[in-house]
C-alpha cells in the first residue's frame, strides 16, 4: 500500500520506481482495469495528478494521457513521468470543474482517482465538466474512498457509529472534520441528471493500493473492519 508520506531528501516519494513505468508497469487494481476496458489508441482525461502513477498506468495501458490540476499540485506527478520517459500532457485547472481548454468533447474515457472527491465543492459543475469533456458513449471511472467508511469509529475494540453519514452537524464550515462531503446517492443522483448512465457501483471493505480511514484503526481486529466498505469503484457511461 503506498504511503504518500514517504520522501527522499528532494521531496520524492522513495516508493515510487520510475524504471517500473518506464517499463510498462500499471498499478491499477484488476478491478480498475476491467471497468475502464480497452484503452489501447484511447484519450483518457484523469482528474488530479496524484503522484502520478495513475497517469502512467494508464498511459502504459495504451491511453494517450492527459492530466487537469492545480499547478502545484503536479509537481509530483511531472517529475514521475520525466523521470520515466513517458509523454503525459498536463493541464492547469481545477479537477473539480475541468478547464474550457480540455472541454472539447474529444476524450474516450475521464478517470477519477483516490481522494478525488474531496476537492469538489459542487458535485453537478464537477458532472457537467466531466460531461463535456466526454465523446458520447464515454467512459468515466471512479475509485475513491467510501463515505460510508466515515461514519464509524473504534469503540472499545468493535465498532460504533461516531459520524453522520450525510455529513458534518453543526459547522458545516468546519474544514477539520474527518467526513466526507458527499453520499453515494449524491454522486450518482449528479452524474444522472446530467446524462450518464451508471454501468456498476462495486464496494471494497479496503484497498489494494492506497489506506483508508479505516486502516487507520489499529486497534480494531480485521474481522469487525470487514464488515464496513473502505472504497468504491463506480462505472458510468455519458448518454448519447
């Protein structure tokens, strides 16, 4: 499982092999790759650049890649691709609302990774640029943290309820609260009123690459943590 706060001395992350991409590696789960298909001549928009291995799987799948970020967000992931010799394209913009420049029409498939979601702030501008973005017919995927996973919390070596599943009580302006913005029903509800289709919605109780909030619950046996979803793999299809 990758730990993002793993750094060398010049601010990399020392987990990450450049060589492994160099040479055709893919980190995606199984999972991932069957619901995003035959990539092969494809151009996939990713949404955030992550660290960057994102990109490159999917480039080594045969995707032509292009990633949406903040510009400091993407340091990280353009030195990964350099450092590999792979030919990603980087946009500067918000993931959550996708820039006019990358709002042609013209992609295949928009792949939305690990964390994705809590940087959107309006669910129905982040469907629609996702919308726009997309031939018809396109695919768009989604592996993120499940909201559900938020609610519970270590309760004398079981589990409790410790948190509202439609979100904070209270402050909702309270930017520390470790709860997710959004439900299921709110993700899918936005990506079907503005014209997608959604193909399958499969939960994990965790995941083959990234911790959870619930990994972070060392003091619960694996037997209770299984009982609740960490993550979620959606895949939808934009109606022509």
């Amino acid at each position: 499982m990758p730990d993002d706060d793993a750094r060398d001395d010049s601010g990399e992350a020392e987990d990450v092999d450049p060589a492994f991409y160099a040479k055709g590696g893919v980190s995606l789960s199984e999972e991932e790759r069957v619901a995003l298909g035959d990539l092969h001549s494809k151009r996939v928009l990713v949404l955030g650049a992550g660290n960057g291995e994102d990109a490159l799987s999917l480039l080594n799948l045969g995707a032509e890649v292009t990633v949406v970020d903040e510009v400091e967000a993407m340091v990280e992931a353009k030195a990964l691709a350099q450092a590999a010799h792979q030919p990603v394209r980087f946009v500067e913009g918000s993931p959550s609302s996708i820039p006019a420049a990358v709002r042609s029409g013209g992609f295949d498939a928009v792949y939305s990774g690990f964390g994705g979601l809590d940087w959107v702030p309006d669910l129905d501008a982040w469907a629609e640029g996702i919308r726009a973005s997309l031939e018809a017919g396109g695919a768009l995927v989604v592996y993120d943290e499940h909201p559900f996973a938020f609610m519970v919390a270590p309760d004398d070596g079981r589990l409790g309820i410790g948190a509202s599943y439609f979100g904070p009580e209270g402050d909702e302006d309270d930017e520390d609260a470790d709860e997710p913005n959004w439900t299921l029903g709110d993700i899918v509800t936005a990506l079907g009123s503005h014209g997608f289709h959604i193909q399958s919605l499969l939960e994990f109780h965790e995941s083959e690459r990234f911790a959870t909030v619930l990994d972070e619950m060392e003091d619960v046996p694996e037997d209770y943590l299984a009982y609740v979803p960490g993550v979620f793999l959606l895949a939808a299809t934009k109606l022509a």
